[in-house]
C-alpha cells in the first residue's frame, strides 16, 4: 500500500463516520473550552461578589479617638480569626494599618490607600503560605471615608482590603472540569454512535443499488428496480437502459448472425447445385458472378445493420440540416435523370441526440424511399419533439413526397422485411426495416399515410426525449 492511500477510507461510510467524528471531536471541545471559560469568569464574579460583601462589613466598623481601626465583635466570617485560613483583611490607613487574625503567618502583597470610591480587583497574586510554600490569591480594594461622631473628629479615609487564596476556586475549577469533560465525553460517544446509526440508515439505498447490481451480474435479476430515493432514480434509471442497450446489442447482434447465415444459406444452395449439375464453364462463371454479387449485397446490408443498431446511450447532439443537405446531395446524383426537388422544414438549431450513423441510416433511407417513389417533389420537415423534466428533448421527422403513395391496408405488408411496394422496382425492400430497427432502439414511434400537401407518401418518426 503506498504512502497516499494510507489512511484514506475505504467506502461512503467510513469517510463520512471520519468526518462526523473531526467535526464532533472539535465542536465537543469548542463547547468545553467555552463552557470552562464561562465557568471561571462566572467564579471569578462570585468570588468579587463575595469579596466585596467581606469589604462592606469591615466597612460598618469603627475607629478610636487616636484613629485606630476598631474591628466588628462578630467577623463576617469565621475564617478570618483563624492563622492562615486563606481569607484574610487588611484595612489601611494614611499612618497605621490593621490586619485580620487570619494574616498572622503568611506574606501577603503590602495594599496601597486608594482614592475615596476607587474600587480594584486583581489577581492572582503571589503570596507565601503559612507552611512557606507558594501561593496564589485574588485581592478586593475600597477607598472609604470615615467621618468620624463629633464634629471635630474630621474625615478620615482608610482603605479595606479582602484577599482570598486560589485554591477554593482551583478545587471548584478541577470538580467542574472533570464532570464537564466527563459527560461531553459521554454525550460524545453517544452521538457519534448515533451518527454512525444514521449514516448507516441513510446509505442503506446505496447498498440496496448495490445488491441489485451483484444480483443483476449472478443473472438473478434482469434489471434493477425501479423503487429507490429520488437522487438515486436517475442513476438506477441510466444502469438499466444501459443493461436493456447491451442486451439488445447482444440480441442484434446474434440476429444479425443468424440473419446472415440464413440469407447466404440460398446462395450457396444454387451454386452447389449447378457444381453438383455439371454446368458448363460459361454458365458457371456467369452464375457465380450473379450469386456473388447477391451475396455482397446481403453482407454489406447485415453490416450496415449491425453498424446502426448498436447505438451509443450517451451521444452527442448531432445536427440535423448538414447531415441533411450531404444525403440529398448524393441522392439528387443518383436520381438526377427525374429532376426530384427536395425541400426543408427544419426548425431552427434541431437536433439528433444519438450516433451520427443511426442519424445517416434514418434519413438516407426515407430519403432514398421518397426520391425512388416521387415523381417530383420531396419534403423533409424536422423539429424537436416533447422534453420530459431534467432529459434531453425527442425529435420528430418527416418526410414526404408526392408520388403514388401506399394505400392504408398496405402499410403493414410494406414494412415486412424483404417486402418491396413494387416488385418491377429494383431493390431488396430492407431500407424500411432498417429504419424501423433504428426506430426501435430508440424507443420511438414509425407513422406512415398519406401526405395532405404533396399527395404522396408521408412517413412520421416520432423519438422520445432521451436521458
């Protein structure tokens, strides 16, 4: 296995199970880190919260007359009396300060006097702990004002700081993120099992075109159903008009073998027969000159149908007028003792949707039939046919010509092969059969009667739209 194909995924499911779980795995973990961000700023505003509660109850305290800070009886809270608790409170004055039970043992930041109103909240801050080692702790400040009982007492601002370590809020931090983590990657799994649930579900369809194709190559099925999602209908549609196109190539083909042999078997017949009679030299030579020439002719018809009934699923349009105009330039040659006019009615940009060969056969052959028969007119009209959604549009050809015409209780005969309207005119009467083998492969329509404008003959081929 070479280097670029390692890794790389095997089937739908497998590259869609593989993308399902990057994009889980990163909004999982954008969810964690959003979810553990608003965690810690939440904790952060409660602990300011709380800090600052702690700051407004030292704040009700009083002071002496030589302005010393007076602490409440009643701290706010009980680990403010107890050495190295982790909450501690300073309160600053412009020449003293004060410091709660609590800061007796660890080296706390030394507080600066804020302004009167002026409010700070920082941290971490380095701070050492009772036992000596480091730490962390989060600091509240408020500037205050004391204004003293008696009038000459004055104004006396102080500043009261509350500090509390970090690790209350590491704990609460570490407990949040071991459940958060801990469900995300339970609701992780979950989901990504019930994606592979879904997928599986969804490309059920796929595997169901799947099995019909295996069943279709065992010979199980003759072609696949046609019960499947509406995204998948034109794919089952297209593999079974290409299965229904090669069989019907595969038949052709056996028919046009078949059709050979039978028709050389007649031929071959005569000539052994005048071997086997003793015919003369003279005879022979003439004889075998005759069947040979039959013979070609025979061949050269099986080839030309074999060539036109093996028509492509997926031609290019061909256009019609050039095609056209080259064939009744070749026909006008061949008929120029009858001075025939063949005229157009083509609608503008019409096309073929199918090989350029069956497009030839088609309109050489009516074309041949209606110079053959007319006397002196021949009209081809072309134009698109009806155009199913989402499909290539049909075509309908016509051609017309002002001869004898064929009578209503004929046409059936006529189209027989080998059956010719006029057994004094030269021909093998093949040319229609060929076109109504065309006609057939492409799923179209052959109508023949009689034509209202030039009197004669009027030969309508109808071809549906096309995938």
């Amino acid at each position: 296995m070479s280097i670029m194909n390692w890794g790389r995924p095997r089937s739908l499911q497998a590259r869609q199970v593989m993308a399902a779980s990057i994009g889980l795995v990163a909004f999982l973990a954008l969810a964690g880190v959003a979810l553990d961000r608003a965690f810690l700023e939440t904790a952060e505003n409660n602990l300011y919260q709380r800090m600052r509660s702690f700051a407004l109850a030292y704040a009700d305290s009083d002071f002496a007359r030589d302005g010393t800070f007076i602490p409440p009886y009643a701290t706010p809270d009980p680990r403010f009396d107890r050495p190295g608790s982790g909450l501690y409170a300073e309160v600053v004055l412009a020449d003293q300060s004060w410091a709660s039970a609590s800061s007796v043992g660890p080296l706390l930041p030394d507080g600066e006097m804020l302004a009167v109103g002026q409010e700070v909240f920082d941290g971490p801050l380095e701070i050492v702990e009772l036992n000596g080692e480091p730490g962390e702790a989060y600091r509240y400040g408020r500037g205050l004002i004391w204004a003293g009982t008696d009038v000459d007492e004055g104004e006396m601002p102080y500043t009261v700081y509350i500090l509390e370590d970090t690790a209350a809020l590491s704990r609460q931090v570490e407990v949040f993120r071991a459940a958060l983590w801990r469900y995300l990657g339970g609701a992780g799994v979950i989901l990504l099992l019930g994606q592979v649930l879904i997928l599986r579900w969804s490309l059920r369809p796929l595997r169901r075109v799947i099995w019909e194709l295996k069943r279709v190559q065992r010979g199980d099925a003759s072609r696949m159903s046609e019960r499947h999602p509406r995204e998948l209908e034109p794919l089952a549609e297209s593999i079974n008009a290409f299965i229904e196109s090669e069989r019907e190539n595969l038949d052709r083909q056996r028919n046009t073998l078949a059709d050979l042999a039978h028709s050389l078997k007649t031929p071959l017949a005569v000539l052994r027969t005048r071997l086997d009679a003793g015919t003369s030299e003279g005879e022979l030579r003439k004889e075998v000159d005759v069947q040979l020439q039959r013979m070609t002719e025979l061949v050269s018809y099986q080839l030309a149908r074999a060539a036109s009934g093996g028509h492509a699923l997926f031609s290019a349009p061909v256009d019609i007028e050039p095609e056209a105009e080259s064939l009744v330039k070749s026909l006008e040659k061949v008929y120029a003792g009858k001075g025939v006019l063949c005229e157009f009615d083509l609608a503008g940009g019409v096309q073929f949707h199918g090989e350029r060969g069956d497009l030839q056969e088609l309109l050489g052959n009516l074309l041949e039939n209606a110079f053959k028969w007319s006397s002196s007119r021949v009209l081809l009209t072309a134009r698109p046919g009806e155009a199913a959604a989402d499909r290539r549009p049909g075509l309908v050809l016509v051609v017309e010509d002002d001869g004898p015409g064929i009578d209503a209780d004929k046409v059936a005969t006529v189209l027989q092969r080998g059956v010719r309207g006029d057994e004094r005119v030269h021909g093998h009467g093949i040319g229609l059969a060929i076109v109504q083998d065309i006609i057939r492969a492409y799923r179209g329509t052959l109508d023949v009667g009689r034509s209202g404008e030039l009197g004669g003959a009027r030969f309508e081929v109808q071809l549906p739209s096309r995938l």
